[in-house]
C-alpha cells in the first residue's frame, strides 16, 4: 500500500521537524499516529499527501514513487479529511460532495451529482441533509459531509488530520466507529492522527509513535502504548487497566 522510507523534512534554514522516519502502512487497517505537540505529527501527514515533499528519502504508492504522481492521479488513490475546514461561500452538502469526484471529471465549474455520491449520502446517513447548508448542520453531521468529500474521491488510503478535534465526546466515538465500519465496509486503509490514548487504543489496529521529528515505536496499540513509552514520550505516568468494556488507560 504505502511505504515510507528514511523520509526527512527542514524547512530551509531551519531544525529538521521529521528525521530518517521509516515505515509502512498495514492495508485495510487503522493506523494512528501519535506524538506530543512538535513531535512531527502534521509535517509526516502533509507529506503523506504530498502537501509538502521530502527533504531527504521517499514515499511509495504501490511501489511508485509518489513524486512522480500528478496530484490528480494521487487523488484518486488517496483522500484526506482535515482537521480544520473553511467555507467562504453558502453551499449545499450535496454540491459539496460532488466536488469529491473532480479528480475523475476534470476542472468544472458545477460537478454533476453522479451515482457514487448519492451511495455516500445514503452510507453515512446525509440523505435528509442533501438539500442542507453545510454550515446550518452540527459538528458531527458537517464532519460526516467533509468524511463524504473525500470518500467521493474513491480512496484505497484514507487520511485524517485529528478528526475529531472540534466534535463533543459522543460525536467523537460516532465518528471513530464510523471510520472502523468504513475499513469492514469499503476495505479502507486508514491512517489518522489521535491526540487521545484511549481512542488510539480502542479504535486502532497499529500506532506509529513519534517523538521529537523521529519515530521511536510502531506496532500493536497495547504494545506501543507502554507505560515506558507513555512516560517518554509525554511525560507522563500512566497505568493499563482491564475492564468489562474493554483496556482503558489511566493518566496520572
């Protein structure tokens, strides 16, 4: 799927915010990536989506090496749900997921409604919204649309920059398990950035684990997760404790 190898980014002039990160993404699983603040979290997913390029190393799609990919080809492999989304014009939420489907149409001004976007609405439950104001709808249901934006795209990798950042804490759990329904469904591979342990560690399948620009863990949650690693990294003491709902982890 995708392969990352000795990647190194420095803007000019400057410390570099990833070093010598070698990886790669399981297919058809959810990985999250974890890290304190600065630890390269965002500079590693803007370059996943060719939102920056590589000081040093190289990022392979099924073997090619994406610099070599237009962004429109990319596109159609590849979609990214940000953390942060503006609108700066009133727009329908069918229009708007219509947009998801330029990289197979070409540059048009209005994006014809195909098939693939009325199957998303109905998916993830937007059908009754179709007609909506994207900004007249909730945190979770203007989540779910930016979620159908990229679906539109017809990904084989799905990319999500703290998802659930602005969401309160049931739309947070919705959305996560919406993401783990989508990777049985749809045979996704996703890869996401988490703040929260615990989320990490119920809703995802490998954890990459940085720390200052370089990667220092990846594997199983339970085996990333380490009270070792929670301390490094964080700086934080912590504890895994078993319940009947499942291992929660406790901060202290």
């Amino acid at each position: 799927m995708l392969t990352v190898k000795n990647l190194s980014f420095a803007y000019p002039k400057q410390k570099p915010l990833l070093t010598n990160v070698s990886f790669k993404l399981a297919p058809h699983k959810i990985t999250t990536i974890m890290g304190a603040n600065g630890s390269g979290k965002s500079t590693l997913l803007n370059l996943l989506t060719k939102g920056l390029s590589p000081t040093a190393g190289h990022i392979y799609y099924q073997g090619q090496d994406i610099s070599r990919l237009t962004k429109k080809d990319y596109a159609q492999r590849v979609a990214l749900v940000q953390q942060q989304h503006q609108l700066y014009d009133h727009i329908q939420v069918r229009n708007l997921v219509s947009l998801g489907r330029l990289p197979y149409q070409g540059l048009l001004v209005d994006a014809p409604t195909d098939a693939k976007v009325f199957e998303l609405l109905d998916y993830l439950e937007l059908t009754a919204l179709a007609e909506r104001d994207v900004l007249s709808l909730s945190g979770g249901q203007q989540q779910r649309v930016w979620l159908a934006l990229a679906l539109a795209q017809n990904p084989a990798l799905l990319l999500l920059d703290e998802p659930t950042t602005y969401l309160d804490l049931h739309f947070q759990y919705q959305f996560l398990e919406l993401l783990q329904r989508l990777k049985q469904d749809q045979n996704l591979t996703i890869c996401m950035v988490l703040h929260d342990l615990n989320h990490a560690l119920r809703f995802s399948d490998e954890l990459l684990l940085l720390k200052d620009g370089q990667l220092v863990a990846q594997g199983g949650p339970k085996e990333v997760l380490t009270p070792e690693r929670i301390k490094q990294v964080f700086g934080l003491d912590s504890q895994l404790s078993q319940t009947a709902a499942g291992d929660f982890i406790n901060v202290y």
